[in-house]
C-alpha cells in the first residue's frame, strides 16, 4: 500500500523541484589512513566516481 503525505516524518513539508536542467558541479575528496585496507563499499564508491569523471570529460 502506498499513501502521499506532503509532509516528512519529521513535520516537515514536503516540496518538488524541477531538476531537468543541469545540476551544478560537486567535488568530493576520500581520505584513509595510509597502510590500512580499503573497504570494498569505499572502492566501488571510487570506481564509480572516476567512471562518471571520465565520463563529464
């Protein structure tokens, strides 16, 4: 079952924005500690953000 509510569970309104156009530029940056592993999560994370890099080139 699936019911709207305008509101967030927190009280909040809830509102829509048109996103058709385009979205501004975001530079993330990732830091570990040298020498420790590298969790798979944040690997795949990295893998995808260089793909979309190549990919805005």
């Amino acid at each position: 079952d699936l019911v709207y509510r305008p509101w967030s569970l927190e009280g909040d309104r809830i509102e829509s924005r048109d996103i058709s156009g385009s979205l501004p530029v975001v530079q993330v940056g990732t830091v570990w500690r040298r020498g420790s592993g590298l969790p798979q999560a944040a690997r795949d994370f990295i893998g995808l953000a260089q793909s979309q890099r190549m990919v805005r080139r």
